[in-house]
C-alpha cells in the first residue's frame, strides 16, 4: 500500500508539473491609430488651417489622404490644409495605409462684406401715417454667411418723415437687422430710407405716400 500511494503521489505531481509548463501566454500587441491635430477651436470662414496626422507612436503619419464630409463647409487640400467656406461642421478625414482617423472642424463666418434687403421694401401708405412692416436687412461675409450683431442704421433720406425706434437694430441670431416703423412724411410720391452698416456699405428703402 506504502508503494502504490507513492507511485499515485508521484502520479499527481507529474501532472501538476506538466500541465504548467505547456501554458503559454500570447504576445502583447500594440494597436496603431491615428490622430489628427488641427490649430485652434474653429476656422474663420475665408481662412485656411492645417491639419497634421500622427500616428500613436509619435511620428508622423506616411502617405496620408485628406477627406471632408462636407467640402461646402470645409475643403481639404492633399497637403491638409483646410479652407473654411460655409458656417457649418463637417467632419475631416486622414488615411493612412489600412488607418484612419476623424476630427471635426468647425467653421465661423467671416469679417462682414455686404448688406442686402431682406424685407418691408416697396410698401406704400398714406402721407403722414406708418408702414405697415418694419424695414429688414442682411448683412453677409465674402462667402454668403449671414453674420449676427452687425449694427445696420436705418436714415431717413427723402421724404420728411422719420423712424420709429430702433434706428440701428443689430442683426439678430437669423442675420436679420429689423427697424422700427416708417413714418412717412407729408410729401406724396416715392420716399426713402438709406440701410447702412461700418464697413459694407448701405442699400435704399422706397415707399409710396399717397
């Protein structure tokens, strides 16, 4: 009985030291990625960043190939540089090899160039009374962008009459400058009002006073 328990013993330590030894743990690998940088928190439409791609080790991602969701919004050229067009977020895209990586971009209107008539132009009342809708304008970028809190003046020019309060409305979250009423003067015809805003110019308002 003494030998056959040893013989188990040495049975159990056998496998206990066989089964250790053929366990194997698989190599570690890493993951490449991509990441792509780009200079500040928005572009300026009419303005151009640039955009770098880096691969998780650091360097410099070889071979990369640029795309844009949405090239209204932002184009992006081979080299990475992005061109802000329409106010908007598109998402840019950086190939390299079998790895990709995505950053979003937003783009902001630019420096104000032009003012336009929205609305209220071409009314007609009678002499000494008020118009029935406010005068409206737009106040745009160089890329058709409406811009918000550009000041726009509202003068009367001919005619005698005068403007309801406000007389230098900002434009509103639509891009739209809206004035008080127009109350014509006592001169029958055509009448105007001169829209202007620093920078852009102005455009001209015309009633009827019968």
């Amino acid at each position: 009985m003494r030998t056959s328990a040893a013989v188990l013993s040495g049975l159990w330590l056998t496998v206990a030291a066989c089964g250790g030894s053929g366990s194997t743990s698989p190599p570690y690998q890493t993951v490449e990625r991509l990441s792509i940088s780009v200079s500040g928190a928005s572009i300026v439409s009419g303005t151009s960043v640039k955009a770098t791609a880096t691969l998780s080790n650091g360097s410099p991602a070889p071979n990369v190939t640029w795309t844009s969701s949405n090239f209204n919004i932002a184009n992006v050229a081979s080299d990475g540089t992005i061109s802000g067009h329409i106010a908007g977020t598109a998402i840019i895209t950086a190939t390299s090899g079998t790895i990709v990586g995505q950053a979003s971009v937003t783009v902001v209107p630019g420096a104000p160039v032009s003012i336009a008539i929205y609305s209220g132009n071409d009314q007609s009342a009678a002499m000494g009374s008020r118009l029935a809708e406010p005068l409206c304008t737009n106040v745009k970028d160089a890329a058709g962008n409406f811009i918000v809190g550009a000041v726009v003046t509202y003068t009367v020019a001919t005619g005698g009459g005068s403007m309801d309060a406000p007389t230098s409305p900002a434009t509103n979250a639509s891009g739209i400058a809206i004035s008080g009423l127009w109350l014509l003067g006592g001169v029958a015809g055509t009448q105007t009002v001169t829209a202007s805003s620093p920078g852009v110019g102005s455009v001209t308002f015309t009633a009827t006073a019968r």
